[in-house]
C-alpha cells in the first residue's frame, strides 16, 4: 500500500506533497510508487479536482470520502476552510503501481507479441500492468474511511496551526518540516 | 504516366480512375517531391497509398462515385483548405468527422449477410473476365451501399425509408474459422484445431474474410498511422483535415478510431450466440455457359442444404436462395438466356434474375472501363494480406480489375432488385411472423408466467424431467444444449433471436429491444453465457439506439447494468475478448452521443477497455484519446463551469501523447500534446510562460515536447544532409533496413539524394531512438506474423 498526499490551493497549485507507505501491518512505511509513477500520481490528483469540484457542493461535510478511481490508485478528499484541499491518492497494489497508462511495458518489452499468441493468459497479465483494481481492496470500506478520516482530522490539526503562522499568505507553499514531521506521525499513527 | 499512348490523357489518365487516386494525386503536385513521382520506387508506392486513402475512410470509395472522368476536386490545389468538397452530395460523406458518424458506422455495420455461391462455369467465365475470386468479388463491393432509398416496414406497419442501407456479400462458409482466433468457449460441431499458418496468403480466402480479431485489426490501423506518418508532406493531409473541420470544438472522432471501430465491426464472424452473419439469403448462380443449368442449380441447392456447404447445425438452414443466370454478352445468344431465364422463373418462382454482364477482360485504357470500388468492410486479415501484396509486388498499376461501365449498372441493379424485393420482404414477412407466433406469447401475463414456472420449479427435478417437452438432454428443463453451446435453430429461443436480429438490421430498434430483453431472463436462467452477454449487449445498444429521450435514471439503471453483464460474461465466462471490446466500444460511442450527462458513464466504459486489458499499445492509445474525447465533450456549468472534466480530458491527452510518441507516432503525439495544452489552458498561443501546476506535469509536458521537437529536428537534418555528432546512426540505419517494412524501405533507398526532405522520420537523435525502438520491434512482429 503506498500513499501520496498532497494540498492543493485555489489556483490548482500544491502546496504540500508527501509519500509513504503503509505502517500497517509490518509496513515500513516507505511509498513503492515507481520512478515514472511520481508525476502520474501529480496528474491524477489533478485530474480529480474535477470531481472534488463537483461533489464538494453535494453535502455539508469537509470530508468527502473517496471520491475518484483512475485504475488503481483511489482518490479521497477532505475540505479545509480556506478551499484548500487535502488529497490523499491510495495504491494497494505495491508491485504493479499506478504505471497504468504509461505504460513502458506496452512499448518496451513484450505484450505486443504476448497478447496475439496467448489471448487468454496475457488477458490477465496485462491487466495487471495496466493496474486492474485490486479485488481485495475496498476503498469505501467502513475502516478504511474511517483510518483516512482520522489521517485527515489530524493533518488538518497540523494544517490549521501552520497557517496561522503570521507568515503565511494565502495559496503559499508550506515547507515547515515541523508541518512535514506532524504528517508523517499521523501517516504513521493511522494508515 | 504508365497509360498506352493512344489514349487521351484528357479523358482517363488510368491512375486518377478510382475515386480514391483522384484524391491522393493532386496533392502530388504540390509536393516538392512531386518530380520524383516517376520514379519506380514512388510509384510502387502510389498503388500502396491508393489503398491506404482508399481505406482510411468510409465513403471515398462509394459505388456511385466512381467516374471514368477524372473530377478535380476543388481543394486540389490548396493543400491546406479542409475539402469537404470530394463528394459533398452524399449524406454519408456529410456525416463524416461529424459528432453522429459512429452512429452512422453502427448502424451500416450490422446488416443481413447474403452468401454467394456460383457453379464452376460462372468462376470460370469471372476469371477469364480478370476476377480471381469470381462472382463474390465482383459483386461485393456493390452490396455494401444500395443506391437510393430502401423503404422498411417495421412491426407496427409505419414505412421508413433509408438511403445508406447495404448487405454483406460473403461466401457461405466465411467467418466460420479466422486464421487466428481463439475457440475456446465456442464448441462448434466442426470446429477443427484453429492452425495459424504462416503467412496469411497460404491460408484459405475464407478465412482471411473473417474478422473478430482484435491482434489483426491493431496491425492494420498500425501500418495505416506508420503510412501516415511517413507521408507528413502530402497523404496526412487527408489524415490531418479530419481534425481541421471542427477546430475550435473537441474533434468529433479521430479518423484511426473510425478506421479501428470499423474493422472491429467489418466480418463479423459466425457464432452460434449471435445471428447477424449467419446468411438470410444466398445467390446461387450459374452462367448461360452451363449445359444443364436446371440441374446444376438444383445440384448447387443440394450442396447448401445438405452438402459440404451446409452451415453447422446452430444455423438456421431455412434461408432464403436466390436464382441468378449470369448471361454472356460477349459470346452468348440473348434469346437462348432469356427462354432460360423463364424456365427458371417456372422452376423456381420469383426470385430470379438474369444478370447481363460481358465476358472479355476490360483494360483501364477501355473507353468506358471502371474500376471496381473497393470493399469498405473488408476484414483486417484480408486488408492486412492486401497491404502486403501490394508492398512486395513491383507492378506499378493500381491492381484492381476493371470491369464496363454497363456491368457495373447491370451489377448495381441486379444487387438493388435482390435487396428490394427479395431480401427485406422476405425478412420483413418472417420477422412479422416470429413476432406473432414465439414472442408474443412470450409478452403478455401469460408469458411471464411461462418464464416464472421455468425459473421455479417447485416439484423438484422429477417433474422437471417430465415437464419439459422439447427437452433436448433430458434432465433439464430447457432448450439449451449446454454440452455443445447453442440452441437448435427451431428452439422458440433462437428464433428469438433471430427475430431480434432481424429487427435490428432492419433497423426497428424497439422491437429489436423489448426481444432482447425477454431473452436476457430466459438465457440466464439457462446458463447460457455467451447468448446471455449477447443478448444483453445487443439490448444495451439497441436501447441507446432507439429512445431519443432517455432518462439518467433509465440510463444509469439499464443500460449500466446491461453493458457491465454483457462485458463480465464476455470476459470471465466465455474468453471471448472481442465481443467485450466491441460491447464496450460501441457502448461507449452511443453513450458519448447522448451528451454531456452521459459523457461521464461513456468515459468510464473506455476505461474499463484499458483497464480490461482487451486492446495492444495502438488500441490502447486510441481509445485513450477517445476517452480524453469523451471528457472533453462533457460542459460544465455556471462561470465555474462547475463539473466539466477538463482536467480529466486533459490528464487522458497527456497520456495518450506520451504513448503516441512511445509507439514512435510522433504526428498523432503532437497532436495528442497540442490538445492536452489547450485543455490545461498553457497551449503556446495563449498561456505562454504558463506552466502546469504540478512540477511532475510540467516535466511531462516538457519531456514530450523535447522528443517531438527532437524527431522534427531530425526529420529536417535529415533533409539538409547534416553531419549529426552522433554515433548511434550506423546501428539505427541497419535495424531499421532489416526489419522495416516496405515503405521504409523504399524511403532509404532515396536517402542519398538530398531534396527528399520531410518524406520520412527516421530516428536521428538517442532520445528519439530509445522510443523508435519498440515501433521497431512491433513492425517486426507484425511483418512476420502477418
């Protein structure tokens, strides 16, 4: 499981990024996002600011649960004051990771010639490097929700204090690595 | 240029005959390259790019269009007007590039098939004429657009005319066996081990004429984007005017997923779950060469009935058969034919026709030759197979044969009196039929009842046994004869759907509707798979075909659950990819046309394409573009434009740029690029020193920029005979002449001389080489399986 969270501002810009992996588990807390998966993870959070768009008019609440899916990598949201926003991108599937459509395999190695001779093995295989939804992983799952709430209600903490800061400006970059440790120990304390 | 003197130029310059060569050459003229079009090499490759505009679209090669006169289309002679002009009057030519064209393409996809059968002495007399495939290729490219309207009466007697009907000339036995394709969950009686021989030309024809195969349909829309990418200059102007009509708007379609969409549809193979190609009629013809012509048609009969013709048992084998006497201008005696014909008409009633059609070979330079048009629904393999002829053959001459201006009139009204007054009657009055006889009395109270007491059986299994009638294998209540995969063709079942079948291609798309619907319970208490995915397939579109105003509740309730059966039984259940993807192409196409509250659903059917894993790379990033496409088309509200899904489109163009220039088609990658950027608002006319907010995005962005902009650099290198610091080229230059395929080939051999300039990529700089090199590899594949 490999997390990548980000705040976004009003201009769509980020303020705040951040990886890890789960702790859960035996987890050591290290994201398995791979190399070419990094600026698709930047993409696909962008991509569901669509949706949050869309969604943050349809009820009250400042956390919006799980929001989007772009293959594997599930998308939830929570809602601060200031309209940033919290997006938290979860990826269960540590080996085959959000890859999906950039596919390297597809051009590079072999699954043009795999998937002519061989229909029905390759039809899975090739599931998986486009990251098929793992089937195992339920991200509207009452714990699940429940962990990403707590993760969220806890950065927001951190979040609120930071920007209360008399330096702060609106829309601006956080770099606190207090900030930094404080959602760390909440990643570490609740994903 | 190769025509005999002693014709006048004026009047048929051979190469501009076909419709499609009237379009590629004026372009020539413009090109600097123009003066080397006598070259050899150039004009072996004309013949090649003939096909690949000929094919690149749907309505070029319509029937009516070809001329003996050459007709200068007005955007001849500038290259960059976008030319709506060739062939304007037609309403299918309208219709193209246009939001409504998938519709269009559906709809003329799925019509009645018509087998061809022709006694020894017909071919013979065919191939004499310069027709290696006889009858069937002569007659094939004219059924596939009736000229004028066809009227249809639908089940509640309303007539509706159409003017872009057509039928499907195939041989009897064609899509029967693919020359690859799995079989697994189809149990056909007769299914031999599938063998995939070599190459394609050892394999029987009949085989090349069956589609279904998704790996065959990739190669062909892959060599077609290589063409267009190596012609930049000139030909993908024709690519590139598609996208010029509706600048400004989202594109309606891309014409390589138009060409992908329709060799997915074209040759539908024969299936027992499904009756669109089994045959609802077949030609039987003998010419008046035959000494015993009654015989040898009631000998043809018996072949089709219980000869080695006779289809496997699923297929219903009550088909209507048509009589044709092929008549002999050139040598034989019209009276002789014509006391025939009647004779004919007295054995075997109505439908008859003599068919007048000279004997002697026609040349090009002929005054009043035509050449045949070509087939817009050809398979993949055939088309595949076509290429490489055409690729490995040094004849300089377009070889399609030609045929008379009469023949092709007489062909044209033998074809239209066939369909008019044979073949749609006679499915009319059958469709009305089953309506009445089996599905009725499946609508009413009283049939729900009959499905109930079929679902529930409360006596337990011993009154099962005794209760069912027309039990096939005792021990079960129903028709289906789970051992081998299919109904008998008189079971009430698949009658059923034949008579939905036949609701569909006649285009009455409510009754189509409500009997799909009722089969969908009676196949899946059944277990029937396959039938259930496709009967749920086909009322999913057929849904979306016939109401106009359709509620999201209806939508997101029906056809949702429909499309998701269809694909989940197709997949997991039978292994039988192909009809997955087509489900969720079409799908995803008649939902897109619903507008922008359905755009939504359309774009998460295409990914469930990608993430199905049912295409390869080419696929693959077409139906990313078209899902990116299908986000675009989606409009938001308010000065927010609150729920539009441009950072969606957006994020999908992006990707299907980087796949696009990793496939080494850096054209369709700019293209794919320049709509990203306009999407995210940082295009370079308007957003200049914009970046994009994630620093990852811009990386991308930058990164696709530099490889593009580095092939383009190369290409014009290239063209001023640069020295290039480079030392990778000698080992670029040698796989590339390997395994490059023809028009690669070709292209090197002009390298030497230096105005070449811009008439091929060919990868120069290591950045470029890296992503050319799988392109590489894919043509490898596809040269030596194909």
């Amino acid at each position: 499981m490999s997390y990548y969270f980000a705040i976004v501002g009003t201009k769509d810009n980020p303020l705040f990024e951040h990886e890890f992996g789960t702790s859960k588990q035996g987890g050591d807390g290290i994201a398995r996002f791979r190399e070419e998966a990094r600026h698709m993870n930047q993409f696909i959070v962008h991509s569901s600011l669509d949706i949050v768009e869309e969604v943050q008019w349809g009820s009250g609440a400042t956390y919006l649960k799980h929001i989007d899916r772009f293959h594997s990598n599930y998308i939830s949201c929570f809602l601060t004051g200031t309209n940033a926003k919290f997006l938290l991108l979860h990826n269960p599937d540590t080996h085959h990771p959000s890859s999906s459509s950039l596919p390297p395999s597809a051009s590079s190695s072999s699954p043009v010639t795999q998937f002519p001779r061989h229909p029905t093995p390759s039809t899975s295989s090739r599931g998986s490097t486009y990251g098929t939804p793992s089937s195992s992983y339920n991200p509207t799952a009452p714990a699940v929700e429940e962990s990403i709430k707590n993760f969220f209600v806890d950065v927001y903490d951190a979040w609120v204090k930071t920007v209360m800061s008399p330096f702060y400006h609106v829309d601006g970059v956080v770099r606190s690595p207090v900030f930094r440790a404080r959602v760390q120990g909440a990643a570490r304390k609740f994903l | 240029m190769t025509s005999p003197p002693d014709v006048d130029p004026l009047k048929s310059p051979p190469a501009a005959e076909s419709p499609a060569a009237s379009i590629v050459l004026p372009k020539r003229r413009h090109s600097p390259s123009a003066s080397l079009a006598s070259l050899p090499y150039r004009r072996s490759n004309q013949s090649l790019s003939t096909l690949f505009a000929s094919t690149s679209s749907l309505s070029k090669s319509r029937p009516s269009s070809g001329t003996a006169t050459p007709t200068p289309s007005a955007h001849a002679n500038s290259p960059f007007s976008p030319g709506p002009s060739n062939g304007a009057s037609s309403p299918l030519v309208a219709s193209q590039g246009r939001p409504d064209e998938p519709r269009n393409l559906i709809l003329r996809s799925f019509v009645p098939h018509v087998g061809v059968l022709a006694s020894v002495d017909t071919e013979e007399m065919l191939q004499e004429k310069g027709f290696p495939g006889g009858l069937l290729q002569l007659v094939r490219p004219f059924g596939e657009l009736i000229p004028g309207k066809v009227t249809i009466r639908d089940s509640i007697g309303s007539n509706r005319s159409w003017e872009d009907f057509g039928v499907r000339f195939t041989g009897l036995k064609d899509g029967l066996k693919s020359a690859r394709r799995s079989l697994s969950g189809r149990k056909s009686t007769d299914s031999r081990p599938d063998s995939r021989g070599g190459a394609l030309d050892n394999v029987n024809p009949a085989w090349l004429r069956t589609g279904g195969d998704i790996t065959q349909t990739e190669e062909v829309v892959d060599r077609h984007l290589s063409f267009a990418e190596l012609q930049q200059d000139d030909i993908s102007m024709d690519y590139l005017n598609h996208k010029e009509f509706s600048s400004g708007t989202p594109p309606a379609s891309s014409p390589f997923h138009a060409l992908y969409l329709r060799r997915l549809l074209s040759a539908l193979p024969l299936s027992p779950h499904e009756t669109f190609s089994h045959p609802v009629a077949c030609v039987i013809a003998i010419s008046s060469r035959c000494e015993n012509p009654i015989e040898e048609l009631r000998r043809l009969y018996g072949t089709t009935n219980t000869g080695d013709l006779r289809l496997p048992q699923w297929v219903d084998n009550s088909y209507l058969r048509y009589y044709v006497l092929v008549h002999d201008e050139d040598h034989d005696d019209v009276a002789k034919s014509t006391s025939l014909y009647q004779q004919m008409t007295r054995h075997f009633g109505l439908h008859c026709h003599m068919l007048r059609i000279r004997s002697n070979e026609c040349l090009p330079s002929d005054d009043d030759s035509v050449r045949l048009p070509s087939s817009e629904w050809i398979s993949s393999a055939e088309e595949l197979a076509e290429i490489q002829r055409r690729e490995t053959s040094d004849d300089v001459d377009d070889p399609t044969p030609c045929l008379f201006e009469s023949d092709a009139t007489a062909i044209r009204t033998f074809v239209r009196e066939l369909v008019v007054q044979s073949v749609i009657p006679s499915m009319e009055r059958l469709s009305a039929q089953w309506n009445e006889q089996v599905a009725s009395r499946r609508r009413g109270l009283s049939g729900r009842f009959m499905s109930l007491s079929k679902k529930w059986t409360p006596f337990g299994s011993s009154s099962r046994n005794s209760s069912g009638p027309m039990s096939l294998n005792s021990g079960s209540n129903s028709n289906y004869d789970s051992l081998q995969g299919f109904y008998r063709p008189d079971a009430p079942e698949a009658t059923m759907r034949k008579l939905a079948d036949y609701a569909f291609m006649l285009r009455d798309f409510k009754l189509a509707q409500s009997t799909y619907d009722i089969l969908r319970s009676d196949f899946n208490s059944d277990k029937a798979w396959k039938h259930y995915a496709g009967a749920n397939e086909m009322a999913a579109i057929s849904t979306l075909l016939n109401v106009q105003g359709l509620t999201n509740k209806t939508r997101t309730e029906s056809i949702d659950q429909m499309l998701e059966t269809a694909t989940y039984s197709y997949t997991t259940r039978c292994m039988a990819p192909y009809y997955a993807l087509r489900t969720l192409a079409l799908g995803l196409e008649l939902l897109r046309l619903r507008g922008s509250s359905a755009a939504d659903d359309a774009a998460r059917w295409g990914s469930r394409i990608l993430e199905a894993g049912l295409v390869g790379p080419v696929g693959h990033a077409i139906f990313t573009e078209r899902i990116s496409a299908c986000y675009a088309s989606r409009k938001g509200i308010g000065s927010g434009s609150w729920g539009s899904r441009k950072r969606k489109s957006g994020l999908l163009a992006m990707l299907a740029a980087d796949q696009w220039a990793k496939l080494g088609k850096y054209a369709q990658a700019e293209k794919a690029l320049k709509e990203a950027k306009a999407l995210y608002g940082v295009a370079d006319s308007e957003g200049e020193g914009k970046k994009l907010p994630f620093d990852g995005m811009q990386m991308l962005s930058e990164e696709l920029d530099e490889v593009l902009s580095a092939n383009r650099m190369g290409s014009q290198e290239w063209g001023e005979d640069t020295i290039h610091p480079n030392d990778e080229p000698p080992v670029v230059e040698e796989v590339s002449e390997e395994l490059e395929t023809k028009p690669h080939r070709q292209s090197l051999i002009g390298v030497p001389a230096a105005p070449f300039a811009g008439l091929e990529a060919t990868p120069l700089t290591p950045t470029r080489m890296e992503h050319a090199e799988p392109a590489v590899e894919n043509q490898f594949e596809a040269t030596e399986t194909g």
